[in-house]
C-alpha cells in the first residue's frame, strides 16, 4: 500500500448523491446498471455505470443514499459516458455499496 498526503485527499471530492434513475446496462462487459445520481443543486446530475447487479435491484437503488467520487475524468463504458465513481466495497457475493449511516443534504462532502 503507498501513502498519499493529506493534500491528496483533499482533492477527491467525496460526496453524497440520490439514485433517481436505474436502467439496465446490456451493453457492458460486466454485468452493471446505469445509474443517474443527483448531487443538489450546486451540483446538478450524473451518470455512473455501476457493477450492483448481484445484490441490489433497480427497485432497491432507487431513492438510496450514495457515496461517490465526482472528479474523476468522465469514463467511457461501451457506448455510456460515466461522470462519477459509486463507492461500494467488492466481496464475494458482489458489491455492497458505501452508504451513510443517516440522511444528509445532497452534495455533502466525505470529511
């Protein structure tokens, strides 16, 4: 494991989204959904593609609190333009995502 400075930490921008709309994602390499998060007002809405399918539901992503990187470079994923990371944790089962413990204000950031 390398370390990283406190300055490098500060540059992530960790913040809390809603999941407002799941779609299928066929057309990627592994199984994944489509997932569009809002973040708030100051920062609007963005696309992730996230590899959820083996333990949540479209139903089940809907409406839920998610933790997500912000600034990273839009990635392209098939024919899909990814503008965040969902954090999850992977384990055998799949993905279990990394979800705060209580509502907080959309766009809240990771301290």
């Amino acid at each position: 494991m390398s370390t990283i400075t406190w300055g490098d930490f500060e540059k992530v921008e960790l913040r809390i989204g809603r999941v407002v709309k799941v779609e299928d994602f066929p057309e990627a390499k592994k199984p994944a959904y489509k997932l569009e998060i809002d973040f708030g007002p100051a920062i609007g809405l963005k696309k992730s593609s996230a590899q959820l399918t083996k333990l949540y539901s479209k139903e089940q992503l809907l409406g839920r609190l998610v933790l997500c990187v912000i600034n990273f470079p839009i990635k392209q994923i098939a024919n899909f333009h990814s503008e965040c990371l969902t954090t999850g944790f992977v384990t055998e089962k799949g993905v279990v995502l990394a979800m705060p413990e209580q509502d907080v204000p959309l766009g809240s950031k990771l301290a």
